[in-house]
C-alpha cells in the first residue's frame, strides 16, 4: 500500500535529480553475470543488478514436435518468485506476477529468433529438442524482468547438449556442442513516476509507478517484444522516450554478458 | 572454580561454550548445561561480573513496554486504529491514547489518522499473547508528515541512536535532516533529498559495523567527505536526539537551517 | 567386502568438500548457503512473523514452517516439474522436525518461522545440505536457538560404512551387499540425532557404528557452519 505521501516525496526527489538510493536517474545498480552456476543444468547463469539475483537454468530434452510444426524444436519458459526471496512471495504455483514475467521473457527469446529452432529438429515429425528454461529469484530488490532476461539469455549462451545417441538421453555426458543462438534479446524496463521515467527501477520506486514498459530489444536495434505494465495510460510520445532509454540501456546491459 | 572460554565482544554462535564451571551464572539469551555455560543466540558476549549475556547482533523486534516505535496504520477500527510494528504483532491504538482532543462518537477517524499513515508512538502494554496498545499522547508522540522511511536492524538502534543522541546528532547536523529512529528498527528522515540519501547511506554504515570500535571517529569521517561541511559539535546532554523526540514545535537541532 | 577403495577417492569418513555462508539473501531475517561436493542448498528464514490464516495459528507458541523445494534444474537427470512433490512435501516435514529441538517459541504466540530451502543442484545428500543451510539460516536470523544442528547421510555401500554418500554411491549396484543410506542431523551440545531415515539394508550393528561416524562428522559441519556465522559479523 504505497500513501500519496510517499510518492510525492519520490516525485520531489526525482524533480532534484535525486533516487531514492543516491543514483542518478538513468543510472543501473552494479550488474553482474556468473555463468554455470548449476551443475545438473545443461546451462544456468546467476545474474545480480545491484541486490536482485536471479537464476536462470536450462534443461534440454528430447520431445514430440507440435503436429503444426513437425521438424522445429520447443522452447519453454517458467518463472518462479520463490517465498525464499522476498517476504512478498508466497508459497504455492506461479501467481500472475511470476506468469507475467516467465511469458515477457518467454516472448522476448521466442519472437527475436534469438534460437533457431529449425536447428533443434532431430527427425521430423518424431523427435526434436525441447528447450526447458526455468527463472528462479533468489533476492528481489526490484527489477525482476532485467535480470530474468539476462540470466535466461546467459544460460542459453552457457548451455551444452547432453549426449543423445538416438534411443537415450545420457545427462551425465555433456557435448562440446551449443545452442544455435544467434541474437541476444535483452529486456529493459522503464517505470514512469509523475513526469520522471527511470530505468532499473527499485520495489520502493516500482510502488509508486503510474506504468511500466518492458521492451526487449536485440543489437541491431530492432523492437522483438514489447510489455506494458501499471494502472496507467502513456502517450506515444512517452512510450518513444521508454523505446530510446531501453535501446540504449539494452546495449550496456548485453555488454555483461 | 570457573573458567571464561570465549572473550568479551567477540562474535558466539547458539551452542557455544561460553564458560566453564559454575562461578558464571548465565543471564540474558545463555543457558546452563551441565558445568558450563552455553550461547542461546548468536551475538555478542557481555560480561557483567558474574552473569554473562549476549547481545542480539540480529532478529525481528519484538515489542516492549515503553518502546517508542514509529508505526504505520494499517485499518481503522471502530474506536481506534491498528498500527503496524515491524513485528509479528500489530498494536492498537485507541481513541482515548490518541488524542487529548474530544472526539466524538461518529467523527471520521481519518481525519485524525489515515490509511497509510507513520506515527511515534509508545508502546503502553503487552499482554503475554503479545496483545499491545499504544499511545500517541506524550512527549515527541505524533503522526509524522512528508519526509521517508527506512527499516534497519532493530538490535543497532542504540548504536545508531549513540551515547545520549549523539550518534544521530552527528548525522542530522551535518546533512540537515530530521531523524527520528524508532526502536522497532524503522527510521524517520526528512530534508533535501540528496542529504536524505547521504543520511541513509551513513545509517547503513553504522549497522553494517555497529560492533566495531573506533565506530563514532569513522562516521565522522565519512560524513566530512560526503557532506562537505564541517560537522557540527557532537551536544553532550542533549537529552531531545534520543527516540524520545520533542514535538514539531521545537525543529530537532540544527544548525545548518534547512527548511 | 568389495567397495574398499570410495568411487571419488575419497577415505570412508571423508566428507565431500564444504563451502558455508551466512547471510546471502538480503530480504530475509536470516539466510544461509551450504555446498557440499555438488549439492548446493540456500535458505532462507523469515521470521517472527505474522500468520495467517488464523486457524493455523498456535496461541500457545510460535511455530516452525519448513519448506524444503528443488529448483527444476537441480536434479541429476531431465528436469523436474516445478512444485512441491510428495517427495519434498515430506523431506519439508523431517526438515522441521529436524530443527525444532533447538529452537523454543514460546516468546512467540500466534507467529511462524518460515525456512525455505531451494536446492540449485544436487548429488544426493540433498536434505541434509538443506538443514545445515536452514541451521545457519535460523541462527543468522537471531532466532533463540539452543544450538546448531548439522546434518549429513552415513550408510554402508557394499558392506562398507561410509559418510555423506554422493548419487554414485546410492546407486551403486555391484557386489552383494547392498546399499544403505541413512541421513541423520545431530545436535552436538545433547549428543542427540534429531533426523533419522533409512533406504536399504543394514544390520544393528553397522547401524550404531555408523551413527557414531555420523555424529563425528556433523562435529566437523558444525565448525563450519560456526565460522560461516562469524565470518559474516566479523569485519
């Protein structure tokens, strides 16, 4: 429950160029990617923005294509907000923060062809690789989509094949071989409070936003997915600005990795 | 016959062996086990003559009679208001320990306090179901306006307060903000915002080393540098740093004339 | 008597190697990292704290509320479906139970002590690095505690007592006698075991025999643990 009161002192401190921990108002908290960080996946990254972490892992699988797509690979993403990491989550199956977030990164891999999935077919019809990524927080301090997308991109960067001789899955045998990634979609988020529009934003600033707009981009430049989130309405000229800040934020961010 | 295994002040985890023999009687969060003394919590080890204790280096508050808490509403009731404690226990606060005003039977209670409100309040009872009641009628009790919250370790509240206020004088002195600390662990800050910021910052410093010495030179330091303006003279007696606060009519200390 | 020489070359009563942490996750009260050979386990406590819903409650005392999950990827082979299974519902339980002799809540009525553990990967053992994680957690979070509890799995592998046995050696199939695996968690200051479970077969006498192995080698978590817990608050 966040009291008119608190959001105009945020507003004021935004008006003086001032965050509520001392940043400047473009500025991210430290990022930090640590790769293979579990050993049972076939690729995980942990990935901290200032007191966030998240981890991301990657299991592959041998599965039965889609009848409508017989010779692509799957991908799947879930996304837990464990009771672990904050006294706001609590026990139970995803709610629909942890749905949102597993579906905006699950958009920004699948629509930016990040993966070629033709690449996963093993015999049409029959048998492709199943991708199965999984998004646990270990600490939410805000800002979940960023370090969710960051650490799924870095453990599909991370990732080896298991061994798979046609009949078995051999897990314990990786293979030098990696995933057929070839762009890496990064999400940025930027928050809009009063007139001020802030990226990696904090839970205390987040409380406040009037709307939020997560927009995954890819190094050329282009727009892969786009989420808006928040009780409020933005114009198209605010959404431009929220498009340039995660453009160039996005950049920073894939230089992480 | 008795033997100390463990130095005052150092760090003890639960199950210690602290001491040795029965000359040492164990006191506060220690337990006697046989012939010896063991820890009951981690923290600190104090030696106080004969008796051992140890003090909390971490955990929930947990509420006690005459605390001076900042507090937040959380529902209004019919004949009062219940308040939010930072700990598993929600307090109330009647009508009649809110105001000396007279209120009348159908006013709005929101006008008095809101949703979403902070207030400093004292804690007047605890019942052994952690029942508590308190008072916004005293001395420094009152419902704060504008200004930001911080939630801190609630066992480096008398570190952060300091000797006599002196602590948290050093800080509103040098950035100009008025600071009220809550024993519950929640602080109240208010000034321009990039002295709250430097505040808060050097807050957290203080609970992140509470326990090491030379603590009060270091801050001092680091508040030179952060604020660039010569820290004012710690005040000796100055009885109104203290949780306690002397109501708005009287601006806490400062010298620096902020707003 | 075949399995003489351990798979990972490893003496009978070595454990695997630790790593220990407190205080890993900032919005908890308390938390805890424990790595043992593969196996990695956080945890997190919160607490004191308010419950709901009110029926649950025990107006009499606090109450301890374990919640033991493994991450979908942490398994040795495909990838587990996410949410608690019955497995885990149970592993919750022990875990709890585990715990409780040292802790007292009586200070506490009508309030909870959550744990959460969260396995990131496993090579068997996968409870036990759980409580140690929980342990450090629960005494990281200030929570009045009697003492720490370690915890670690004892068996026999072909008729050879060993400690913290890792997945190869659960699964060992060869020679003739079988596998036993029995995770216990002690607590050093009463000398008593506050978990014990048991797959396989084994007779009394190496049962004793290797209890008494377990508790020499929860001696040695113990110190570990203590000086994750000072580590952090000694700067």
């Amino acid at each position: 429950m966040i009291t008119k009161a608190a959001k105009e002192h945020l507003i004021a401190s935004l008006d003086a160029g001032v965050r509520l921990d001392g940043r400047k108002i473009g500025e991210y908290r430290p990022i930090e990617v640590k790769y293979g960080v579990s050993k049972t996946a076939e690729g995980s990254a942990e990935v901290t923005i200032g007191d966030t972490k998240v981890i991301a892992g990657v299991k592959l699988s041998v599965e039965v294509p889609y009848p409508d797509t017989p010779d692509v690979g799957t991908i799947m993403v879930n996304a837990e907000l464990l009771p672990l990491s904050s006294p706001k989550f609590e026990m139970g199956p995803p709610g629909i923060m942890a749905i949102e977030l597993a579906r905006v990164v699950d958009r920004g891999v699948r629509e930016s062809k990040a993966i070629d999935v033709k690449k996963l077919c093993i015999t049409k019809g029959e048998k492709v690789w199943g991708i199965g990524i999984d998004i646990c927080t270990i600490n939410d301090a805000g800002n979940l989509f960023d370090a969710a997308g960051l650490a799924v991109i870095a453990a599909l960067k991370d990732a080896h094949f298991p061994t798979y001789d046609g009949v078995e899955l051999n897990y314990k045998e990786r293979t030098e071989e990696k995933l057929p990634l070839s762009k890496i979609p990064i999400p940025v988020t930027v928050i809009k409070v009063g007139k001020h529009l802030i990226t990696d934003p904090m839970n205390e600033e987040l409380d406040c936003a009037d709307s939020r707009l997560t927009v995954t981009t890819i190094a050329s430049g282009e727009i892969c997915s786009l989420q808006k989130g928040g009780d409020m309405a933005l114009t198209v000229e605010e959404i431009g600005n929220m498009v340039d800040l995660a453009l160039k934020y996005g950049e920073e961010l894939r230089n992480k990795l | 016959m008795g033997k100390l295994l463990v130095e005052e002040r150092k760090v003890v985890v639960p199950g210690e062996h602290i001491a040795e023999g029965m000359d040492y009687l164990p006191a506060q969060w220690t337990y006697r086990k046989g012939d010896n003394i063991l820890a009951g919590r981690l923290g600190l080890l104090a030696v106080n003559g004969r008796a051992l204790k140890i003090i909390p280096l971490s955990g929930t508050y947990t509420p006690k009679k005459d605390d001076v808490i900042i507090g937040k509403v959380i529902d209004v009731a019919m004949s009062g208001w219940r308040v939010e404690t930072n700990s598993a226990y929600s307090a109330m606060l009647s009508v009649r320990d809110a105001t000396s005003e007279f209120i009348s039977r159908n006013a709005d209670l929101t006008k008095f306090f809101d949703l979403g409100d902070y207030l400093v309040a004292k804690i007047v009872k605890v019942t052994s179901q952690k029942l508590i009641d308190v008072s916004t009628k005293g001395p420094g009790l009152r419902k704060l306006y504008g200004g930001r919250v911080i939630n801190v370790n609630c066992n480096k509240v008398p570190r952060i307060i300091g000797k006599q206020g002196s602590m948290v004088s050093l800080i509103k002195n040098s950035t100009g903000c008025k600071i009220i600390v809550g024993q519950n662990g929640i602080i109240w800050l208010s000034g321009s915002p990039d002295q709250e910021v430097i505040a808060i910052e050097t807050i957290k410093k203080i609970e992140k080393e509470a326990h090491v010495s030379g603590l009060t030179e270091k801050i001092t330091a680091y508040l030179e540098k952060k604020c660039k303006n010569k820290p004012a003279v710690m005040p000796e007696e100055d009885s109104e740093e203290n949780s306690e606060e002397k109501p708005a009519a009287k601006p806490a200390a400062n010298k620096k004339g902020e707003q | 008597m075949a399995y003489t020489k351990r798979l990972d070359g490893r003496k009978q009563k070595e454990c695997r190697e630790i790593v220990a942490q407190a205080g890993v996750i900032k919005n908890a009260d308390g938390s805890g990292y424990f790595k043992i050979g593969n196996t990695v386990a956080y945890a997190a406590v919160y607490g004191p704290r308010a419950l709901f819903p009110k029926r649950v409650q025990d107006p009499s005392t606090g109450i301890l509320r374990c919640n033991y999950n493994m991450m979908p990827f942490s398994g040795m082979g495909s990838r587990v479906r996410p949410g608690q299974n019955r497995r885990a519902k149970e592993i919750s339980m022990v875990t709890e139970k585990a715990l409780l002799p040292v802790l007292d809540l009586k200070e506490y009525p009508n309030a909870v002590v959550d744990v959460f553990i969260e396995l990131t990967q496993t090579d068997a053992g996968s409870r036990c690095a759980g409580i140690c994680a929980a342990s450090i957690a629960l005494a990281d979070a200030g929570v009045p505690m009697k003492d720490l509890v370690a915890a670690i799995s004892v068996g026999s592998v072909d008729g050879t007592l060993v400690v913290d046995l890792d997945y190869q050696e659960e699964a060992y199939e060869e020679g003739e006698e079988g596998v036993a695996d029995i995770p216990i968690a002690y607590i050093p200051s009463t000398q008593k075991i506050s978990l014990l479970q048991m797959d396989g077969e084994i007779t009394k006498e190496k049962l004793i025999e290797a209890l008494e192995m377990g508790k020499e080698a929860c001696e040695e978590i113990i110190t570990v643990q203590k000086k994750a817990l000072k580590e952090k608050y000694n700067l």
